[in-house]
C-alpha cells in the first residue's frame, strides 16, 4: 500500500496519470479503507495492517473571502444583466445577499419558507448537525428579501420555499452556483469567488472590523472555534499585505 501510494505521488511510470498532491492521495487511502471494512463486513476478509499506513500530511486550507467591494458588486450585478428576468435578479440578489449579509450556507438559504418572510430583525436558523442559531438580519437584506417575494409571479402557501426558480419549482444549490459563475465572467473575478466564499467574506470583514472570535462561532453556527480561528490567519495575512504595500520601509 506505500508503495502503491509513492507511485500516486510521484504519478504513473507510463505518464498517463499525473502525480497527486497530498489532499488527493489522503481521499485515495480513505477510498481503499472504506472499501476494505465493506469487504470485511460482506465477505469477513480484514484487512487490519491497513490501520498502521499512515496518510500525507495535508496542510489546511485558508478560507478565500472575496473584498468588500467585490462582494457588493456580486450582489448588484444579478440587476444588470439584460439577458434575465426582472424578478430573477432580484431572487438572486436576494440569496447573494443572505450569504453575505447573514454569513447563510446556500442550503440554510434556501430553505428558508414563505412563512419566514418579512424577515425578523433576528432569524433563527438551523444548520449541520440541526443545530440552531440566532442570526441579525440587516436592513439592507430584509429589503432585497422584500423585493423578490414581491417581483416573483408564483402564489406561494406558507410552508413553500421562498425562492423559486424559473419555472415554479423550488431554486436548487446548482442554480446560485451556475449565477455566481456567470458573475465572475462578467465581474473578473477568480475562481475562488463561490457562494460560499461570500460566507467567508462574512466572518473576515466582521473579524477586521473588531468583532471577537466567539462572536463569530456563534453567528456561523461552527461547533468548535477551532474552525472559527482559520478567519485570523485570512486577516492576518490581508493585515501584512497591506504593510507590504504600504510601509515605506517594507
């Protein structure tokens, strides 16, 4: 099993397969591993030696928010696009602006019903793990909350979804990840700007503007601070890039 995961590494002899970082070659060892304890429970054949590999250290990841700006032009931009519906921009806007204004996963979004609107100044959410949360509802989103339900042409009862999606039904994950790849095309921006980048971009620019970590948690729904704390190591690193460019002496 080294030996096959050296080969990984370094990629195939023959050079039709390329060499695997060291997040892929750890999915590689969970995959046999998974496999093999569905090999023991169908046809008893262990495979405990597997428990002595060890995986690559995989260093974790930085969040990648987008800036202020980018984040605001993300949320107008919906509106300015000649080749959507009126009321679709405006549940675009709406869903971009609950990511960024309440720091939402696209599912906590999208689940929200009729009978949540008009929003409250705080709205209960309940995320991974139904876990559920307190989460302050600016101005701002309440209004462009607003406006969708009110531009939409479908009735909608109180236990429908609030967001639908062209043709009535219920607005899918893949259609806020399909919108917000078409608005980087036209925006310029990386590949990093995602949906769930504008969550990122919640905590970092609460975390620049003082709020503390614990504050954050809560506001995120993370379980442990741990997960929280990677948004200083963002900061951080906007804090020295800043100096770099600045500082006369830098």
């Amino acid at each position: 099993m080294r030996a096959h995961l050296a080969e990984r590494r370094s990629g195939d002899s023959s050079g039709k397969t390329g060499p695997l970082n060291a997040r892929s070659l750890s999915q590689t060892l969970s995959a046999i591993r998974t496999f093999h304890v569905f090999l023991d429970r169908r046809c008893d054949t262990p495979a405990p030696l597997l428990a002595l590999v060890r995986g690559p250290r995989v260093k974790p990841s930085l969040p990648r928010p987008v800036s202020a700006d980018q984040a605001r032009g993300m949320i107008a931009e919906p509106g300015l696009d000649p080749d959507v519906e009126p009321w679709e921009a405006m549940r675009d806007a709406a869903v971009l602006s609950l990511l960024y204004g309440c720091g939402l996963r696209i599912s906590e979004a999208l689940s929200l019903t009729r009978a949540d609107a008009p929003l409250p100044n705080t709205l209960r959410i309940t995320g991974k793990g139904d876990k559920t949360r307190m989460v302050p509802v600016l101005p701002q989103v309440r209004a462009a909350v607003e406006a969708a339900i009110a531009a939409q042409p479908f009735p909608l009862s109180p236990d429908d979804a609030l967001f639908r999606a062209r043709r009535g039904g219920p607005l899918s994950p893949r259609h806020v990840q399909a919108t917000v790849q078409r608005l980087r095309g036209r925006l310029g921006l990386p590949a990093s700007a995602t949906p769930h980048a504008l969550r990122h971009s919640f905590a970092t620019h609460l975390l620049g503007a003082g709020a503390d970590l614990r504050s954050i948690q809560e506001l995120l729904g993370h379980a442990s601070l741990s997960t929280t704390q990677k948004y200083t190591a963002v900061d951080a690193a906007r804090l020295l890039g800043a100096y770099a460019a600045a500082h006369p002496r830098a």
